[in-house]
C-alpha cells in the first residue's frame, strides 16, 4: 500500500480527536450483513469476513513533558487517533517508538498473541527507538453450546494505552498521554454523526484541566457518541447534563423490553471505559452544556468541560458564549432571578 | 390553583422521607395506558400524554448549620422531599431561597432548557433570597429509526441537588443536605408500598452517622423500595442484608430470560443512584436488617443503619427491639451460642 | 450422616481454591431440571426442590497472624472453600470457632434468619471457642404479580465472611483471612471445567502481593470460571488480559439480543462480586497471561497475577516459562523488537 492510498484509507479508517472528528465512513460495512437482534442463522455466521487493516502508529515526545500517539511522525495527540474496527477485522500496528524509553501499545477488548500482550510480562514492548508490529483480531459471538447461550463477540467501546514506558503496567506512559480510544462495533450498530473521547486520568480530562478540557461541538440533533475512558489511580463518575442513555453495550434500548437502566452519569475507575450515543439536544435544547466527573473535589478542581450544542444550522444559540466565557473566566458577574436572561446575540463575542 | 388544592395535589404527588412514607397515589396513572414489555404499536406512542405538575420548593437553613428543601417554609428535610412523575408529565418548579446564599435546584434523567440547567455555567440559579421557577420534562422511550433500537426514556431513579452553593458544583451546598429523590415512573411499572431514600454523602448516611441514621420500618410481605444516592466526594457500596434484586432498572427480572446479574450490594459512587424494590423479610422473616456502606473503613465509622421488618400485623418481631438497642450502644453485652436469643415482647421500649 | 459419606458429599459439594480446583461435579444436578430461557411453565415452578446440604467449617488461626474458614480441623486456607449449591438448596453449616476471638460467617445472596444473619446486630455470631450453626436457604425466582416480571432468585456469584471479628463489621475477620466465595446456579447454567476465585482486599490478593499472588491455570479450550470478590477500604478494577465476558449474571449473552456490555475489566468495590466464564486462551491462544488491578498504584504495588494457559494436552507453552519467571523477578534483562523471542523448551524450569 502506498502512502497515498494509505492516506486515504486512514481517512476513512481512524479519525483523530479534534482534526476530523470521528467520521464513520471509515467503518467499511459489507453489504447485506446488517444483523438484526433475533437474526437466523445468527449463530451459524462464525466464518470470520473481516478484512486486514495495516497502520502505522508513532509514539513521540510532545510539549510539556508528554508523550502521544499519532498516525503520522509528528502528529502525535492526546488522546491517541481513535482506532475503529468492525467484528472479524483485524488491524496491524507497526509501532515506531521515536523516543529514548521503552512503551508499547496495549488493547481492551480484542484478541492478541501474547507477542502483541504489549506487556514487559510477555516481553512484548518496542525498546528505545525500535519498531514492532501488534496484531489485534475480533470476532462475532458464537453459539456456547447450550441453551441460547452465546460467548461474546469483541464489539464494545474499548480503549488502548501503554503497559511499559516507565514500569511493567504503564504507569508512567498513561500520564504522559499514550493511551487513545478504540471502538469495534457489531454489523448493524447505529453509525454516529461524530464521536469524542474523553479520558479521565486521575485530576484531568484528555491531560488538561479545566478550562483547557475539550469542548466536544455538534449542532442539534446530530448523533453523538461519547467513549469514556478511565485511567490513572482515582475513582471518577462520568456525567453529562440534560443528556442520558441505557447502561448497556450500545447506549440504546435493544428493544421495548430490554431491562437496562436508563443512566446519566456512570462509574469510570481507572482501566474501565464505556460509551453510548445520544442525539444532540434531544428534547432540552442547544446549548452549552456541562460535563464533568461528579466527584465534588474532582469537578471543582479542573475536571469538567463542555458539550456544545449548537443550533441544528450551526449557529451559536441565544447564551451559550456567554457560558463558554464564563467558564473561562472571562465574566465574573452573574445575576439570577425567576425570569430567564435576555438572548444573546448569535455568536456573540465576548472581547 | 390555590393553596389548598395544591396541598391536596401535593399530597398526592410529593411524599416526604419520614412523615408521610412514599404514597404511590400520587402518581395519577392515565387508564388504559399500561406499557407490556411487548406492547404492540410501542413505537407510535410519541405523544406525550402527561400533564403539568406545578409545586414551590423552598431552600432554607436548618439547626447545626444544614441546609434543606422543604414543601412548606419552615418544613425542610435531609433529604427533601421525595418527587415522582410518570414519563411524559412535567414538573414546574418554584423554587423559593429562603437564604442569604445563591444556590440551585438541578435534576438528573429529566429534560430542561439551559434556563433550568440549575448551573452557574448556565447563570441558572436563585441568588439570596430569589425565587426562579425551574422546568423538568420527561418523557417515553421513541424509536430509534433502525433495527429494533429505542432512545430510552426518562423513567429512572434519578435524584435532584445544588449546583450553585459555595461554588460552580454546589459541593458546600451538597454537604449542608441541599440534596433529594426524584422517581420517574414508566407506565406499567409496579409501584411500592412505601419508598426509602438513602443518600451517601461523604462518610455520613442523610447526613446523619450511626446510630443516629434512618431506621427504615416496613411490615413483612410490604412492597418496599429504596432509592440509593451517592453524594460527596467519597466511594460507597451500598449494601443490604438479606434482601436482594436484579441490577437493571426496576430490581426486578423483566422476564425469565433477563440475563441481569442479581445482587445485594451496589457501588455508590458521588452522583450516581439506582433504586430497586423488595418484599420486606421474603423468605428470611421480620427482624432488624443492616444496611450499611460495605467500604471498611465507612461501616466502621457510622455508614450503617438499620431496615426492621416488623410483623406482618406491624407488630415487632423476636429479637428486633433488642438489635435496635444494640445498635443505639444502650446494650454493651453480647453473648452468643447456637440458641437465639429469647423473643423481646412487642414494642419494648429501650428507653 | 457419617463422617466419610459427609467427606464424599463434600468432596462432590465443596472444592477448595487451590487443592481441588472447582470441580462441578459436586452440584447434583436433578434430570429434567433444565430451565430455558424461554421456558414454559417457568413461574408455576415455585416449588422450591432442593436438597438440605450439611457442612462443618473450622475457623481458625494461621501462620502470619492470619486467621482462615476450612472444611476440616488444621485445613483452613484463604481464600476459604468454595462453596457452590443450586437454586433451591439448603446449606446448613455448623461453625466451629477454634481462635480466642469472637466471629461468624455472613453470606451475600442468599436466604437467612436473623439468627443466621453473623452480625453482632443480631447477636448472631461465635464466641471465642463457640460453635454454632448458620443456614442459609435459596430459591428460584418467582413471578411477581404483575406484567412479566420476575422476583429474582437466588442465582450468582456471591461471597461469605466474617461480620464480628474486632468490630460490629468483620474489618479485622476480613484482613485476617476470614472470606470465601459461593456461587449459587441457577438449573441449567452452563458448568465450568474450574472455577477460580480472586479477592481483593485493600492491596492484596488472597492476602498475598506479587509475586505470590496466586496463579490461575488451565489447559488451552477449558471452559474457566472466574469468581472476583472486592474487600477492605479501597476500590479496584480487576482486569484480565485477552479474554472479555458480558457484563451480566453469567458472562455469556443469554441470547443474540442480550444487551449487556461486553467488558475485560470491572469495578470490584468492597463487598462486591462478580463471576463470568471464558474459554481459555480462546481465539488468543495458551501463555502467561495477566489479571491485576487496574488502579495504577495498586498493580505498580503488588496487585497482580499470572492466569497461564497451557497448551491443549497440558504442556508449557513458548514464552510462559520465561513470563512467569520475569515476574518472579528470576530474570531482569528485557530485549524488545519486532521479533517475538524464541520458545521456550517445554516444562523449562527456572530454578
């Protein structure tokens, strides 16, 4: 594969955080392998149709002490590009390590040979300055063979990180920024309009507090994914105001009568990550609205951002720069009464 | 509508923790609207069929520095009053600050406009002495245009708090019992006998440590339900003994294909609740049941409390009124063997 | 019953951590007992059929100043036996308490009186030299009354310990040892080949630190349960590498439209458990494989483990050998490339 094509394949492939958004054309769906929830002959379908992606990923220095992945020599970014698969893919990472300590590239979720565990356990890690190829694989359920029983297939929203720069579990790498999302989904999942990740590590959100964590945008009513991402050594709780979504593999109902409850705020202790989609403003409005991890002395020290609902044509709706501006600091004033505030101006600047 | 038929309606809708239990007449179940778990034309019922609640919430100082919500002046409770509505109806809040301190009211699960946001981010808050009216809508679950996916509801077990007191997240708020339940219901639902709010704030139970927490009272065979909240900036697990549920929506298995996990015990983590319903002493008999934190170190320092399950005729059970008393420290002695203890007669005082 | 027709029952029921692995055979399970997932008849079967199970358990002190439960005189162990029974059966365990310190023995998930409840509260424990007899029942579950849900029965993967051993709730019993696991399976569970059981307690586990944590094995294609309880005071996130389970009662998806999440890590809380099944080295193939906290500090301190996968016939796999004794610290030198290293003889030792 040429650069080009693999360029443009990457395009398609991975999306990075901020730059493209996280475009789903990049999940090749085979034609007429929709899978609906009671499909026949569901467990008969073992044969693996997935294709083999190859990419190539470089873990380099970055400002400040940090360290990143990226798909290009000098695009490394924190979080790492987010890596999305379909069950029975595989994709292929040849590693470059462009800098002087040891890392790898460790996945939750999908199949490896222990040559890819990505651990100083298997001595599965690229030294200072090496290269090494990781192989992850997935899979579709298949029958358990009993019952209706069925072992699970790999798709879910997982995540990647280090597991050697600075100890045998990573420690050091995944504060230093070297983790990133990665998504295998089920033939038939609803496609997202666009997805953000955000990795909460310890005090901070992708490495930044408060007011520099991401401000996630999208207009009204577009399909919006979140995959959240724990990591470090504290426990947090991922809420999203005026938003909710089912506690199950997806973020929807599988039906009238799946059990799941509906949440708006979920458990992300350090290794765990989920994800689910919700329609942007669905029923409360654009806006300018909070995320943050509810621990009190989390959110008040740096760990909240915001989710930018814009209006479905892209305009900023009536306060919400303000709002932007306040969390910045830029305004300190504020009144409150029964009476909502006036509407600001469309994109209302606040110098 | 005036005073009184308001308090009537209040009544109806809004229970409070210990005075009145949790009526489940004050959800007006609409006939004929029943939801079976398979209900043909689920789909189509978009319409959102519930009606306009209107009530005033008054914040207000307590004894010992606490701050509450109240129904009434002057009736502020730790927590405050216990809200429910059926998916599809909507709350209009008063909220009247009765103190010299900004603060909020914010819900999670419901529908709100950035006016009813309840965060400084959104400038949507009563500052001191302010009344600001607050919107909450809700509503069913919708489909989701492909497969046999819906966009949940609204229907959980939510809880609503401060978002403004003292700060940004309302953590002082929060600490002085700025804090209650809000149940939405779906329509078919089981409803309880009576419900029972925990909150888990910090290391204290209701802002209360042992023995001075909640004793929650049923007869045995009662539909009970808790509503478990996690506040604060600590973890908990909340645990109860001898009783447990189905770790989904409701506690209960939505068919006997339901592949929740069934449990006893429940991480609780700051922001976060579930609730579930038991029938009080099934298949272990009345007496005085521990709840507890099960973290170590939180049990041990007053995150416990006791659930007695009297006799069905209400009347105590062998041993219960002695449990009590040991819980209270009146009794220091214990003595143990393969006999129980001799039976307590009937509402034995400890005093 | 008699001492060696009790000791056949037990060696059928009962099966200890490390000495038996968990056999299955010790659940009788009755013929035509099967239960589908969609089974006809599923609520009139109230009958509870179980049998009445009777063990004697020593708890007693250890090395280390560690205290443990086991099912003879002088055989305790931590974690204690494992104790498996099926829905609708009786466990009636008499509990000889062989230390100077008073304690009990309190289960998650199943039934019990107050007398049986091991809690000081209810004066229900032994003291020092005491022995005492605690039953703990269980049932199916049962139809609630209303739509089609269900109250649930007693199915999953619970744990016991000790509630009275130096204070109202078993801190000290818990850090001495006094803890073990039961599972209790609903008819027609899929039965594993071995069961596993994993607890973390504040910074170890089973009491121990790396490397002498305990390693899991099992043969390449074994059907491998693992049952992973939380005590103490700190949170965890136990994680396994290479093999993922759904994230509900069994592990398995009860049916293609199960919705449960698919996971390889879960929080694991004090007081909490949960279990799941994976087929070893599954779609990964045999090594030496890591489970450990995923809280950063705590798997850089001790909290983690080797789950080695043989090959098929029983044989060491490449790289195993030399993977476990990296983590002995046997060996330090680490070499990395994009070359997997070369396999080890079979059985290599490492002394």
């Amino acid at each position: 594969m040429d650069k080009h094509a693999q360029t443009g394949w990457l395009h398609r492939l991975v999306t990075r955080r901020s730059v493209l958004a996280t475009s789903t054309v990049g999940l090749a769906v085979p034609a007429a392998m929709t899978l609906g929830a009671g499909g026949s002959g569901m467990h008969t379908a073992q044969a693996q149709t997935g294709v083999v992606k190859k990419i190539t990923m470089y873990a380099e220095n970055l400002p400040n002490n940090e360290v990143g992945y990226g798909l290009e020599p000098g695009k490394a970014t924190i979080p790492g590009p987010l890596l999305q698969i379909y069950e029975g893919d595989t994709l292929e990472i040849t590693l470059v390590n462009r800098t002087d300590k040891r890392l790898s590239i460790h996945p939750h979720g999908v199949d490896y040979s222990t040559e890819s565990d990505g651990s100083p356990l298997n001595n599965s890690f690229n030294g200072p300055g090496e290269t090494r190829v990781y192989t992850w694989r997935s899979r579709e359920m298949t029958f358990a063979g009993q019952g209706r029983m069925f072992i699970p297939g790999s798709a879910g929203y997982w995540h990647y990180h280090d597991h050697a720069y600075g100890g045998d579990h990573g420690t050091i790498g995944l504060t230093k920024g070297l983790y990133g999302g990665l998504i295998v989904r089920r033939r038939g999942d609803i496609l997202p309009d666009k997805t953000f990740v955000a990795v909460l590590d310890d005090s901070r959100i992708n490495n930044k507090k408060a007011p520099d964590t991401p401000m996630f945008e999208a207009n009204l009513g577009q399909r919006v994914e979140f995959l959240a991402i724990g990591h470090g050594s504290l426990y947090h709780t991922f809420h999203l105001h005026a938003h909710r979504w089912a506690d199950n593999r997806t973020g929807y109902l599988e039906s009238p009568s799946d059990p799941s409850a509906i949440i708006d705020i979920k458990d992300l202790n350090p290794g765990t990550s989920f994800g689910f989609q919700v329609i942007a403003g669905q029923g409360v409005g654009p806006g300018a609205w909070m995320y943050h991890c509810h621990v009190q002395s989390h959110s008040d020290t740096g760990m909240s951002g915001i989710f930018l609902v814009r209006n479905a044509d892209g305009s900023m709706p009536p306060g919400a720069q303000e709002a932007i501006d306040r969390f910045h600091g830029h305004t300190h004033a504020a009144t409150a009464g029964d009476v909502p505030p006036p509407p600001a101006p469309e994109g209302h600047s606040h110098n």
